[in-house]
C-alpha cells in the first residue's frame, strides 16, 4: 500500500517536473528571442545538483517524510507566481524559480533515496528502484506533449500551474504514506560543512561504491558526447530534419521503459557491479553502432539499446549507496553520488560539440564504445580479482 502511494507520487511528480523542464527553455525563447538564454534556462535547473553534497546534509538532518512534504508544498506555492512572466523583463522571475527548482530537486532526490533505504527491505531495493525508474521514463514519453500542446495554446503559465498541481497531489500522497520514522540522531559537528565532508569520505572509502560511482559517472560523460552528436547522426546519417531526433529519444525512453521493469529481478540474480557494466557494455556498443551503420532500423534498434543499458548503470548506483550507507549518512552518500555521476554529462556535451566539428559519427562514436567497452571489462575484472562473492539476497 505505502509503495504504491510512493510510486504514484513519482508518476505525478514526475509528470510536473517533466513538462516543466522541456518548457522553461522554449519559454525564456519566446519571450526574449535568445538562444543564450534559453540555454542558460536549463543550465539554472541543472547547476543546483553541483551543490548536492551540501544540499543533501539536509536529508540526514530531519525526518525525510516530513521533508518530501515540505518541498513539494514549496513548490505548489512558489510556482503560481510564473504567470506574472508574460515579457522580456520579468525573465528574471523565472531564472529565480528555476534555481530553487534545481535546489529543490536535489534535496528531494536525496531525501527519497534515503527514505528508501530505511523502509524498504534490502532485498527489494533494485525491483523498487527499478520500477521508481519505469514510472520516471514513463512520464517522459507522455510528458513533453502535453507540455507543448500547452505551451503552444495559452503560453507557459498553465504549464506552471499544471507542475503545481502536480506537487500538491505529491506533496498529499507523501504525507498519506504510513511511514515511522525515528527522529535522526543529532550529529557530534553541528557544522555542516563538516557533516557534508563526512559523507564525502565514506563514498570514496567504500570499495563498493567507489568503483561504481565511477562508471556511473564515465557512462555520462560518454552519454553527454552521444547526446552532442545526435543530431549529426540524424542530419548527416540518416538524412532526416532535426526533428527527427525526437523519435530516436522516444524509442529510447521506450527502451528505458523496460530497463527499469528487468533490473529488479536482475539484480536479485548478480550484483550491482556486475548489471553496471553489463548496462555500460550494452550503451557503449549501441552508441558505436548507432554511428557506424546509418540506417534507419539500425538507429531505432540502437536507440532502444541504450535506452535499456544506461538506466541498468544508475539504478545499480542508486541501489549500492542505500545498500552501503550507514542509515544516518544515506542522504549526504545519496546526493554526492547524485553529482559525481551527473556532472560529467554537461562537461561532456560541451566537449561533443566540439568533437563533433572535427569528427565525423562514423568515428567519433565507434570511439565512445570502444572506451566503453573496455570501462566495462576492467570493472567485472576488478570485481573478480579484488571482492569476495556477494551474499545471496533473498527473493523478493
């Protein structure tokens, strides 16, 4: 009952956040004629997860349930103000909203991620991470249309108004949840600083997430140079409009689809190791082939293989940090893992932008699954060679 009330507040939320996003770019766009800004609009949500280390104290702090319902009636509140931007000189409002959104998010992803860890058996966390994956995905399939429909009819206010009603309905389902949990232990330092650097030191001392946080944070930057030369791929291989690209991202979300529905049942059979470098293996050849062979099937069919094999790569992180955290630890742990592996997605699109001005697909991205490839060899070595067996988990 309580995790069918959590996994329909992801949907909602989701569903919000997702429309929110596509918008907040082609908005700033309108109202300003900039594409400098219009991109500076993505970046105000996204440069908030930079600061997650410290954002995600906060989550081993307070109790996280109360959290998740504090954040998200900050959100129902804060964003009927959007409305109000209806010119060029009230863009500032909407840039403010962005950043708080981004800060946000990055707390929220922390506070559920630990929340998780605390009430959900150890045996369940990849078939309940997996199926939190699958509503995510899913939201992004249906999201974007019905954002751009709106946009496209009344402009971007009641797209706003749309992602708060999303937070009210999470924010409710989120305080229905019938979840005890105890009152966190007030922590020896007060400083925050250094409860934020604690966490920061248990990530790199564990020889189980060390490793896997690293390959999470390879597959993005390798995912970032992908992203950069789609549209590449889709002009000068496949020899259709931009547009195009929209229906490579929907089979691959398609593909991410299933990912999130197997990796429980996956991960109940190996280890979290063992499914990231599967995952990273499976992306890296798909974005080589995908580049190699320009032909309309085989984009498809590739575009479906990534879909499948780099959510197999984070959900295996996500699920070793809940796994591995002390339970007081698991936010700070949960966040800094969160940047370590999202921030080389950006450093990487603006390093496949310029790759892509000096190499053609064909070559570029047949070089991305090279590197891959062998990622993903010297990780199921390593864990060969320096780990013991892991312990059977029970079915769940």
């Amino acid at each position: 009952m309580r995790w069918s009330l959590y996994l329909t507040g992801v949907v909602v939320s989701g569903f919000g956040t997702t429309a929110m996003w596509l918008v907040s770019g082609i908005w700033v766009k309108s109202l300003t004629g900039s594409d400098s800004l219009a991109a500076l609009a993505s970046f105000a949500l996204w440069a908030p997860v930079l600061l997650g280390p410290l954002l995600g104290t906060l989550a081993d702090r307070v109790r996280r349930r109360p959290l998740l319902v504090a954040l998200n009636l900050a959100m129902a509140v804060l964003l009927p103000l959007l409305p109000w931007v209806e010119s060029a000189d009230r863009v500032w409002l909407l840039f403010a909203v962005l950043v708080l959104y981004g800060a946000q998010g990055a707390v929220h992803e922390a506070a559920e991620q630990a929340l998780v860890a605390v009430v959900v058996d150890e045996g369940r966390l990849g078939t309940f991470n997996g199926l939190r994956m699958t509503a995510n995905e899913s939201m992004k399939l249906i999201a974007p249309l019905v954002a751009a429909g709106l946009f496209a009819r009344y402009g971007g206010g009641p797209v706003a108004l749309l992602d708060a009603a999303s937070f009210a309905v999470a924010a409710g389902v989120f305080a229905l949840m019938p979840v005890r949990e105890a009152r966190p232990a007030r922590p020896e330092s007060r400083s925050w600083w250094r409860e934020t650097a604690e966490g920061v030191r248990l990530l790199r001392a564990s020889r189980v997430l060390r490793p896997l946080v690293a390959t999470g944070a390879f597959t993005m930057l390798l995912a970032g140079v992908n992203g950069a030369a789609i549209y590449a791929v889709v002009d000068g291989g496949l020899g259709h409009a931009p547009a195009y690209a929209g229906v490579l991202y929907a089979v691959q979300g398609a593909g991410s689809v299933l990912a999130g529905l197997v990796t429980g049942p996956l991960l109940r059979r190996i280890p979290e190791r063992a499914l990231a470098g599967a995952g990273l293996a499976l992306f890296a050849v798909a974005v080589g082939v995908r580049g190699a062979l320009p032909y309309e099937a085989t984009a498809l069919a590739a575009s479906a293989v990534i879909g499948l094999g780099m959510p197999w790569v984070l959900v295996a992180v996500m699920t070793a940090v809940q796994r591995e955290a002390p339970a007081e630890a698991v936010g700070r742990m949960a966040a800094t893992s969160h940047t370590l592996v999202m921030a080389p997605n950006a450093l990487a699109i603006a390093l496949g932008a310029g790759l892509v001005a000096v190499a053609e697909p064909r070559v570029l991205l047949p070089s991305v699954a090279v590197a891959g490839v062998g990622w993903a060899l010297g990780l199921v070595s390593l864990a060969r060679h320096r780990e013991p067996e892991p312990t059977p988990r029970p079915p769940g």
